[in-house]
C-alpha cells in the first residue's frame, strides 16, 4: 500500500470494516456487506459512494471558454452556469486523454473540471501544456474536496430528510450551491450508476459530517466494485477499459459527445479522418447463451477467427444475463449477429445487442 493516496474517509472504511484495494493511485473500498447488496441497494432504495479520489481542476479568466472548447469535445460555449456537460479531452491522433465533466460556475469565465483519479496528474499537465499564451488560470484543487455520490432512486428525498437539502429544482446534469450544518456544498444532479442521484462536493470536513450522516440514517455504504457493476449495466465507459489513449470516442459510440461543428479542437482532424475512412471495430453489447463471466480481454471469435476483444463483462445483478461490451470488427458489430466469446479454452455462443443492459432512470 506505499505511496497510495487516502481520501477523508480513509478513517470511516476502516471503521465499517470495508475490504480496500488500490485504485487510480488511492486506497479505496472494493465493498462492505458485498457487491450484490450494495447494487441492489442503489437500484431500488439508495446508496453513498466515497469518490474524493477523483480529480478537480479549476480554469479561469478571460479566455476560459474559448480554452476549453479548444481542448475538450463537448460545446462549452454554450453552456450556461449552473449546468454541466460530459465530453473528453483528445490527444491530436483522436485517442483519449480522459473523459471528464465539465461544469459552468456562476463566476464569469470560471470552471471546474471532474477527471478520472488515475489521471489528474498528467491531465492537470496536458491542460497546463495546452494553456500556454493563453490569458486562463488552471489550478489542481483535488486537495481542496472530498467527494460524495449519493445515488438511487430515494436519493432526492434521503437528501431533503437527512442533510436538509432540497434538490427538487435540480434535472439531470445542474448543479447548485446549497449548504450543511453552516458549511457551503455543491450538489450535483449527476451519477455514474444509471440511477437518479446526486455528487457532492466540499471541503473534507463537511464531507465526513455529510456521511456521517447519511450512515445514522442508515444509507447503505458502497465500494467500487457495485460501482462498476452498476455503471456497466447502464452502458457508461470507464476510462482503461472503454476508453484510452488508443480507442477513439467514435469506436467507443460516444460521437454525440465530440461537436465536429465547433470551428476547432484538438483531435478534431483526426475524428474527421476517422468519420471519412470508416471504423474498423465497434464497442458493442454481446448476451451469452450460457451463465458464464466474460472477463476483460477475453477473445470474441466467429467461425474459429478472433473478431475482438472483452472490455467488461458480468453476471448483470440487475437481470441475471450474462453479458459483456467488447470492441469487435465493424463487420460483425450488427445487432443480433452471433459470435462467441472464448473463456479459457471454451467458446461460449452469444449474440451482438445494445450495451446498454438496464434502462438508466435519470431525473431529465
């Protein structure tokens, strides 16, 4: 465990008894009564997840939106304060930096920018490399915040009940400042688990008595490991698995996020070549026939040839199919086209579907 990051709840993990593990550079918590409950919990009453291991980066000044709209796929121009949008940065090849939010402060010219905990060093460098000239201020605040993901579909009312926060006005993907016990919080209608919910971002202090809280309340406490179940039923990317410096947001089926109508952005040429040439491979849903766990890099064949790769694969808790998104040859990447997946040394038929497994409830 030398040389890894504790969030503010390192403390309260320990307490619960959580089983941790490394990730993104942290020690984190995998899970506390287990993967299963803790899913379940957020798909039908609600739970909190400690995320102050993600990154927060602040750009501000004059030349803010036009900085921003150079460096990220989304249109920032256009956003108004208090709302957010989901895009990536680009290297000038079109792979993936990070993906990211961005949100709009209420300041003029003033944002903040959520990335992956595993990249905010090199993120914070990229923008800083990109920045040069150009009147902006870009400062890495991840030390400033915890952070916390309340999600589920009872999450509105545990909020107005337990922290006295009414978030009703809130629709998916605003955010607003409100307070607890004396202290300011942003809240923000957005998740990562397909369900209604809300993230929470303040100081470390303010965060531990935000869960405390919601622990006497008896909010069940969740670890990553339900957290990538939840977010793979839904169809989210995670970046390493979905995403990478070597995957273009068009093969990962994340073009609505990428604006090739803004005048320029870095990688914008290269999404353009990539558009005219055709994909060659497609990130696709795949439902085996049978109940077996296609793990990441597991081989997709049809007729005895390799046709792809697993990047995340599961038993969904949420439906009892075992299912998985793997990037497959365009030619195979139809829906209701039948291939298999290899697991050790058997090949498991399945069948090319959408890789959103479970219908997302968000509050839109």
């Amino acid at each position: 465990m030398e040389n890894l990051k504790e969030t503010c709840l390192y403390d309260s993990h320990l307490a619960l008894g959580a089983q941790m593990s490394p990730f993104g550079g942290f020690i984190m918590p995998i899970q506390y009564s287990g993967i299963i409950p803790e899913h379940n919990a957020v798909r039908q009453h609600c739970g909190m997840f400690d995320v102050s291991h993600m990154g927060e980066i602040s750009v501000s000044g004059p030349d803010a939106a036009a900085f921003l709209d150079y460096i990220f796929t989304n249109d920032v121009s256009g956003l108004e304060p208090w709302h957010a949008r989901y895009g990536m940065m680009l290297y000038p090849d079109g792979g993936v930096v990070d993906d990211l939010l961005v949100y709009r402060l209420d300041a003029p010219g003033s944002y903040m920018l959520v990335v992956n905990a595993s990249n905010i060093e090199k993120d914070f460098e990229w923008i800083c490399a990109a920045a040069a000239g150009r009147d902006v201020q870009v400062k890495d605040r991840s030390g400033d915040f915890g952070q916390i993901a309340l999600q589920g579909p009872d999450s509105e009312a545990v909020a107005a009940k337990e922290l006295g926060m009414d978030l009703s006005s809130l629709v998916f993907y605003t955010f607003c400042e409100t307070e607890f016990e004396g202290e300011k919080v942003v809240a923000s209608r957005s998740g990562y688990t397909g369900e209604d919910g809300f993230e929470f971002y303040g100081s470390p202090s303010v965060i531990r008595r935000i869960w405390s809280a919601l622990l006497a309340a008896k909010v069940t406490p969740c670890g990553l490991g339900c957290r990538d179940t939840l977010r793979f039923e839904a169809g989210l990317p995670l970046y390493g698995h979905e995403l990478g410096p070597d995957i273009s947001p068009l093969e990962a089926g994340l073009g609505i996020f990428v604006k090739t109508s803004k005048p320029d952005f870095i990688g914008k040429s290269a999404v353009l070549a990539l558009k005219e040439a055709g994909l060659e491979r497609k990130l696709v849903g795949i439902e085996l026939q049978d109940k077996a766990v296609p793990r990441a890099g597991y081989p997709v064949e049809h007729d005895s040839a390799q046709v792809g790769t697993v990047t995340t694969g599961y038993i969904s808790i949420s439906t009892g199919k075992s299912v998985c998104m793997a990037f497959i040859d365009t030619a195979f990447a139809e829906k209701g086209t039948m291939v298999g997946v290899r697991i050790r040394r058997k090949l498991f038929p399945g069948t090319v579907c959408a890789r959103r497994f479970y219908e997302c409830r968000y509050r839109k």
